[in-house]
C-alpha cells in the first residue's frame, strides 16, 4: 500500500471537475492492503471514498481520504466444454477484461465493450449496455469489510443487482472494498443479438460472432458518446421507469416518445426527454450537455462538480415540468 497528501483528483475521474482533491490517497495493489487499510486506518477516518477507474462519479467538494484499488490478476477458476469461470481483480480495466474474454471465444459480456473503468466498479451500478448487464454472468463478489477488514464473498443472488443498482450503491454504500469478482462466461463463438439498434447495425442476422458484436457496439459508443479526451461520466441520469398508465397518458401526449417494456413497467429514454426540453449541447460555462447525447453531461475543461451539478438540477426541473418524470442519477454524487 501506498499512501499520498494532498492529491488533485482530476487525473483519477473521467469527469475531472475542479476543487476535487484528496487530504488522503492510499492505492492498494493486493488483497491483504485493503486488510490493512480497513484495521489499520479505515476507523480513523470519517469520509472515506473507494475509487476503481473514477468513470462514474461527480465528486463536488474535497475528500478526507480516497482509496484506490489497484488488485489486478485474471485467472480461470473452473472450466468444462461449454463454460468457463474466470475471477478478475478488481483493479483490472473492464474494457481489457471484455478484449480478453472475446479473444478467448467466451460469450456473455461482449455487448459491454468500452465502459470505462474498472472491474470493482462493475457491480456496484450493475453496469450494462446494448442488452447485457454485468449481473447476468456475474457468480460472486469478493470484498473486505469496513473497517473490520473481514473477507467476504457474497453470492450474486446476495447483491440484489438492479437497473443501474445494487446493494453496494445503496444500503451496503461505502461499507465494502471489493477485491475480486467471479464470472461464468459460455464458450460460444457465435450469439443472438435482442437488442434492437445493435441488431439492425450488425444486418438483421439471426446469429453473429462475439467479435462481431465487441466490434459493432465500439463503433455504435465512438459515434454518440464523447471521447475520453472531453471530461464526462457516461449516462447521467439512469432511464424512468413509470407505471403502465403513466406510460399510456404520455404516449397520447407525445406520441413519438421511446418506450420500452420493462418488468411490468415502462422505461424512457432520458435521453429523448432531455432532448425535447431543448438541453442537448447546450452550455453553462464549461458545463455542457453532450451534443451528439443528451443523457450525458461533459465538462468542457474548469467547470467545478458543482457547476455540473447545477446543470444537472437545472435539466432535472425541466424535465419534472414538461414531461412530470422525475429524473434519477446513475453517476454517484459525492
Ligand atoms: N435519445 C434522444 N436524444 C439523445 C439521446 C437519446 O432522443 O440525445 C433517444 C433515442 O430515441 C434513442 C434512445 O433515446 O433511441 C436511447 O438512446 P441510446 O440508445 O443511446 O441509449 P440510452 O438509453 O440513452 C442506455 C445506457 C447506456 C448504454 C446504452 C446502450 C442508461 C442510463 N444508459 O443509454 O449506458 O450504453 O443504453 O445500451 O441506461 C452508461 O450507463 O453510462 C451508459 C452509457
């Protein structure tokens, strides 16, 4: 483990918002450094911040102590002729891990291609895209608790995953360093794609490659989300989810919104709804909306986290007042 003073946090988030630093900044490379972080540390400190790859988060103010988890190993733990489980540091970039498991011809995260950060950040907003969310082939997480320094391993049925959720962004916040996940993937050189946008960009094709599909949604990100060069978070929001009758009384409204079947329920796109109050590229400062994606908000070099969250709040009352859905944030406000 190594411990730094007085770090800057722009290089550690993808939004890098001004004012954001660190008192305290620990990198922990092995298992036994988050041990000792927890028994050693953890119990002094009051405001403590776990960082993976920094991608999906608005950090608004300085913090007491960030710690950043750099466990990095990928190994296969079982395997039979039709699958594989594999067990990824949590340090490991996430995007590497989905190359890797696509080289080796083992299918269930391919459609996750190029979400930034990294694999310990993974199950904390159930990351996913293009169909595919990271609890679906997800076994087990392993973590250390705060500040006791347990070693834990939760089943994934134990981590009530979500639409962007999980027990670690929610009552289990800030109370776990995961350390490792688990993950069974189906050896699978071939798939069949759902959803819809991916499946009409790879041709309407009953059945395609893995590598096809790693391909296809690296080109469909690179054209509509903004490159890592301009300071963003991903989606900002998560999609609304209303009941069926809400659903119906905004489609009589609006009758070209998009909306999606989801659980019982109807999902919306963010992103359409933002749009149509008139947000997408527009600019507040150096805090701006993407204008080739509404749903993502991008820092245009100094904007501070609060100039963001200004913005953010701003699109969330125009949104309430047109559409009366109620906007959630899926990045993590710190
Ligand atoms: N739309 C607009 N204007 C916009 C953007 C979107 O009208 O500026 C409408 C379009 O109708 C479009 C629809 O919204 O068809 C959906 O847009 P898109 O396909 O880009 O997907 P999304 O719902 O905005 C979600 C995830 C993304 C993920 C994509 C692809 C959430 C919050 N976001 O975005 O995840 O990559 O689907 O599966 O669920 C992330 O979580 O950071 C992220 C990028």
């Amino acid at each position: 483990m190594t411990i730094a003073y007085d770090i800057d946090l722009r290089p550690f988030t993808t939004f890098r918002t001004h004012e954001a630093f660190a008192r305290q900044f620990y990198v922990l490379t092995r298992e036994e450094d988050a041990i000792e972080f927890a028994t050693t540390y953890a119990s002094r400190l009051s405001d403590i911040l776990i960082l993976g790859g920094g991608s999906n988060m608005l950090i608004t103010r300085p913090v007491e102590a960030v710690v950043q988890v750099q466990i990095n190993h990928r190994s296969i733990v079982d395997e039979t002729s039709s699958h594989v489980v594999i067990r990824l540091g949590a340090g490991e970039m996430w995007h590497d891990c989905v190359a890797w498991a696509v080289s080796q011809g083992w299918a269930g995260i391919e459609a996750m291609a190029l979400i930034p950060g990294t694999v310990g950040a993974a199950p904390i907003q159930n990351i996913g895209a293009y169909g595919q969310q990271f609890s679906d082939t997800c076994q087990w997480i392993e973590a250390v608790h705060l500040p006791s320094g347990r070693k834990m391993t939760f089943r994934a049925e134990e981590c009530r995953f979500g639409y962007r959720d999980s027990r670690f962004k929610s009552e289990w916040k800030g109370s776990f360093i995961i350390t490792a996940v688990g993950l069974k993937l189906e050896k699978r050189p071939t798939t069949t794609v759902h959803y819809q946008e991916l499946r009409q960009a790879l041709g309407e094709r009953p059945e395609v490659t893995i590598q096809e599909v790693f391909e296809c949604v690296i080109n469909l990100r690179r054209s509509k989300l903004p490159p890592p060069t301009l300071g963003n978070a991903g989606s900002f929001f998560k999609n609304p989810i209303v009941p069926g009758e809400v659903a119906l009384a905004l489609a009589a409204r609006y009758p070209s919104m998009p909306m999606h079947a989801y659980n019982g329920s109807v999902k919306l796109s963010a992103g359409w709804l933002i749009e149509q109050c008139g947000y997408k590229g527009i600019r507040r400062g150096d805090a701006g909306v993407y204008d080739r994606h509404a749903l993502v908000l991008v820092n245009y070099g100094n904007a501070r986290g609060k100039d963001i969250l200004s913005l953010a709040r701003e699109i969330k009352h125009a949104v309430q007042a047109q559409f009366g859905v109620e906007l959630e944030e899926e990045v993590i406000i710190v």
